[in-house]
C-alpha cells in the first residue's frame, strides 16, 4: 500500500496519452466518456454514486410508510411496530467503528461496497418473507441485517467521492450524495402506500401477505443499488488500470483509547447529537397516524406532509451549508436550528395550526444543524482522533435511536400523542441545554467554534505559519548540531580540567605555579586524571576529583551552549577524538599544558 494515495481525479491531460498501451503498439486514444481523466466520464460514475445508497434510503423508511398497514397487517401495537427501527440502529452502534476498518483493511472498497450493498438485499428480502410468512420476529431478523449494510455502505459511498473528486467538486459530490439519499426517503414515504393499494387490488385484500409483496417491490430498489455497487467496482478497477493508481480507503483512523482524551466540549456536541436526532427520526417513523388522528388528514396527504422534512433538506442543505461556510459562527446556528425545532414540536403538541408550516420549520432547523454540527467535531479534536471522533459520535446517535424508538412507541401505546410530543419536546431541550453550555464553554475557553469565517481563515493561517516557523527552526537546529561532533566522557573530563586551568590561570600565584606544571596521561586508567610533577596535597587531590566526577555530567549537557560562548583563554579544550591518546606537549610560560584526548 502506498504511503499516500492518489485520488482518481487528476488534471485533464492529453487525449492521445491517457488510453490503454498495446504491448507491440502505440497508445489507443480513448473517448471522453471511457476517460477516466475527463470530466464526462466522472459524471458518468457520479450517477452510479448518488444512485448507490437510494435504495437503502428508499427501504429504510418502508415502515413509516406504511405504518398503519404494518400494524393492522401484522397485528402489532406501536411499541412492537417501532421495534423495527431500533433493531435497523443496533448494529451501528458497533459498525460505525467498525465499518471504514473493514474497507480499509479486510475487503477493500470494491469488495467492501459489494458486500454491504447484498446485505442490504438480503435484509430487505428477509423483512419482505417474513410480512408474507407473517412472522414478526423474521421482520426484525431482517432489518437487523439490514441494518448491517445501510451505515457502512454510506461510508463506502463517501469514499467513492473522495477517491474520484477533490477540492470544491467534492463539496458538490456530497451535496448531490445527500440530496439524492433525501429523495430516496421522499419518494417512498409517497408511493409505497400507493404500490400497496395496487396489490391489495391484484390480491383482492389486505392482509400480511399484501404487506409482504409490496415490501419485496421495495427491495427493487434495493437490487438497483447493488447493480450501482458492481458497475463502479468494475469502473474503479478498469480506472485503476489505465491510470496506475490504487484503489483508496476511508482514511479513518479508530482508536478507542482517543475517547478518554475527548475535551468537554466535543461531549457537549455528542450531547446535542443525541438529543436533537432522537426527536426527529422516531417523530417521522409515527409521523403519519399522528396527521391522521389529530389532523384528520387523509392517507395520502398525511404521507406527504411527513415527508415534507426530507423535501426541503434535500434542496436545502447545499444552501445552507454554503451560507454556514461563508458566515461561521458554527454555535449561533446550532443554537438557531434547536430552537426552531423546539417550536416547531409545541407547535404540533399544543396547537392546532396548519402543521405544514411546523413541519416546514423542522425541515429547514433539521438541514441547518446538519450543516454547523458536524464540522464542529474537526474544531476541537486533532486530525489523528477525527476518525474515533465521528465514529464515537454516529455510534451513540445509533445507541440513543434504538432507545427511543422503543421509548417512543411504549409512550404512545400509553399515553398517547400528546405525551409522545413533549417527550420529543424534552430530547430537544436537553439539547438546548447542552448547546447555551458549549457557547459558553467555548466563550471561557476562547475556542473557534463560535468564531466567524474570516477569523477563523486568520486563525488557521496563523498556525499554518507558526507550524512552518517552528519547522524552520528546527531544521536549523538540526543543521547546527550535525556539525558537532560527539565527545567521550574522557574528552569532556579532559576539557573540564583544562577549564579549571582557565580558572587558575587568572590568578597570578596559580599561573607561576603552573608554569612548572606538566600533564602526564596514564595509560592503565581509563579515565585519565591530571597528575602534577610537584607533591600535592592528598586530601585536596581527591577533592578535587571528586568535583571533576559530580560536574562532568553537566559538562555534558551544556556541551552546545558551551561551544557557542566562543574559544577561550586556555588551549585546553580538545575537540578531535581520533586523536585520543598522544602524549601530552609542554607549553609555553602562562599557558596551560595541551591535552589531547
């Protein structure tokens, strides 16, 4: 594996170079639309991009689609019906860790893709059996398989745009990717009850087995994704080939032991995560009998008005994610999509407006924290934990989807509607909670998550330049250093004691006696100690050389400043190691005798 990968798009390069080379022949000229180097043929796999997760999108949502028939059909109450959607989010709770892992390092994107995208056949078909078997608990078999290949096969398909485009074209990939997963949950919620009316008309009644066939049309879509899933494994592999390129990964890095080192403020952000999503997802899955019931709307426009939330995210999330790009204050808009879905929730509990206008508001609050909530993660971890970060983060929005879908379904069995309503209310407070503490957390701190756009661009230029300065410097250092050699423990003792001579030889007595003075080396000891001609005295020689054995260790350490400080008085200092050994020379009146070491 190289140690950088190469995304797939490159400049536009000659037409004549960029075709296959026969082994006997020249290069074959391809067309722009067999050219994995030019724009149309990129087009043509971004298709088979958006196209890959709609049916796990269009599926995932059978349920609220079809929630009154799936509750008569199969003879459920709410807190069995909603236990389909939290058996589709425990699986994730672990395969959001997972899941860039296993293409990474086990599959690989092609195969990996390949394999999520059957899994969500599979599930789809099992769900369908067991509406037509009419065995509920084959149903929950089947979501949880299903659930098994939605999350990871969204991770596969974001790596497919990175490794295809790059820069402000990957910014339209995303919005395109998310748009069309928006209108894969849209035309479901709008036609799966009219594929049901069609079969109960061909059959000649409702009733599991009704249920059962209409779900196993929906798994169509399902078989359309994995026809996406091998054409661009085909595409990527043949673009491999011509472009000598290696097939990329998701580029996360999971390290559970990131988590204790997680700064409070990315809790809070886990916090408002949680408590926003879960009012929104398990809302939508028993949107519909709540229009019906409360509203006395009809099917059809009951559907329609609940699925007005993924209408209006589809359109605008490319828009508003531009606009949070361009102005910043990342928490201010956080703080402006939970109160607005705070409203909108007592709106439908406690009124009885028009709900298009509060669903309208939770559809625009629901594209807006999408847009300024997660890119905040990026803010305040380092680029090494951002992998374990979002995968922590989609791990325990999983976790808290699961609960409440069976919290949510146990409330409405019990206590109806309007309960169901302000405990959605509460998820949504907690989150407003969690949202005034991280601005004021962030505040005290003095962290960019609140800062506007032209700031931060300063601030990120600033440390890219401080970054560069210190890199600077310490090339230089390094530069320095590699010209000092190193010195043995007997060249620094040597260059202390010849420092010790500078030290002496200001005083005008020391220098007349160390005019008779002469240093003998003593090849049977290692270390070498300076011997006079002259007697003297045994108590002051050891300790004298106990001094020169506590400080030679701080001769050590200093050894770079020293050299730095300029030559000094004495001659003394012996710099070169090969010359270890020779014998000591006799200097001239008021020098100190040479050593060499």
């Amino acid at each position: 594996m190289a140690e950088e990968r190469q995304n797939l798009l490159d400049e536009e390069g000659d037409i004549s170079s960029s075709g296959p080379r026969n082994e006997s022949g020249p290069v074959r000229p391809m067309s722009a639309l067999c050219d994995p180097r030019r724009v149309l043929h990129r087009i043509f796999v971004l298709l088979f991009m958006c196209f890959l997760g709609f049916g796990s999108y269009f599926c995932y949502d059978n349920p609220a689609a079809l929630q009154t028939q799936v509750i008569q059909d199969m003879k459920l109450n709410t807190s069995m019906f909603m236990q389909l959607y939290a058996w589709y989010s425990w699986p994730n709770v672990v395969l959001c860790f997972l899941g860039g892992f296993l293409l990474d390092r086990v599959f690989g994107i092609r195969l990996g893709t390949i394999i999520f995208a059957l899994f969500v056949c599979v599930g789809q078909v099992i769900v369908a059996v067991g509406a037509l078997l009419d065995l509920f608990w084959l149903m929950e078999v089947g979501r949880f398989v299903f659930g098994i290949g939605g999350e990871s096969l969204a991770v596969a398909q974001n790596t497919y745009a990175v490794n295809w485009f790059k820069g402000k074209e990957l910014n339209l990939v995303f919005g395109l990717q998310l748009s069309m997963a928006r209108l894969g949950s849209t035309v479901n919620m709008n036609i799966m009850g009219w594929v049901y009316n069609r079969v109960a008309d061909l059959v000649g009644s409702t009733g599991h087995t009704t249920l059962g066939v209409s779900l196993m049309i929906a798994g169509a879509t399902c078989i359309f994704s994995l026809v996406c899933a091998l054409v661009l494994g085909y595409l990527d592999k043949r673009a491999e080939r011509i472009l000598n390129k290696e097939q990329g990964g998701t580029g996360e890095v999971i390290k559970l032991t990131d988590v204790k080192d997680f700064p409070f403020p990315l809790w809070l952000i886990f916090i408002i995560c949680v408590g926003y999503y879960v009012a929104i997802f398990p809302f939508i899955g028993l949107g519909q009998v709540f229009f019906i019931e409360k509203f006395n709307f009809s099917p059809p426009e009951a559907r329609a008005i609940n699925s007005i939330v993924y209408i209006i995210s589809a359109p605008a999330s490319p828009v508003l994610g531009f606009m949070v790009d361009r102005i910043g204050k990342n928490v201010i808009w956080v703080l402006c999509a939970v109160v607005t879905t705070l409203i909108a929730h007592m709106m439908l509990a406690f009124t009885f407006w028009n709900p298009w206008i509060a669903m309208s508001l939770l559809g625009v609050s629901y594209s807006l924290l999408a847009c300024a909530l997660w890119p905040m993660v990026a803010f305040v971890v380092p680029e090494h934990q951002l992998g374990t970060a979002y995968g922590f983060m989609q791990s325990i929005q999983n976790l808290g989807l699961a609960l409440t879908s069976m919290a949510a379904g146990s409330i409405l069995d019990n206590k109806g509607y309007l309960f169901l309503e302000v405990f959605f209310s509460a998820c949504v407070c907690l989150a407003l909670i969690a949202v005034v503490m991280l601005y004021f957390v962030n505040y005290l701190r003095g962290g960019n998550l609140n800062l506007s756009a032209s700031a931060r661009a300063k601030l990120l230029k600033g440390s890219d330049s401080e970054v560069e300065r210190r890199q600077r410097v310490s090339q230089q250092t390094e530069e320095k250093l590699a010209k000092l050699r190193p010195m043995s423990a007997f060249g620094l003792r040597n260059r202390y004691l010849s420092r010790l001579g500078a030290q002496r030889h200001q005083d005008p007595n020391q220098a007349r006696r160390q005019n008779s003075q002469v240093f003998c080396p003593e090849p049977e000891r290692s270390n070498r100690v300076a011997h006079t001609e002259e007697p003297v005295n045994a108590d002051a020689y050891e300790e004298h050389h106990a001094a020169v054995e506590v400080r030679i260790e701080e001769e050590s350490d200093g050894f770079a400043d020293d050299v730095a400080e300029g030559p000094y008085v004495v001659h003394g200092v012996a710099d070169d190691e090969e010359r270890q050994g020779q014998h000591v020379q006799q200097v001239s009146h008021g020098q100190v005798g040479q050593v060499d070491d």
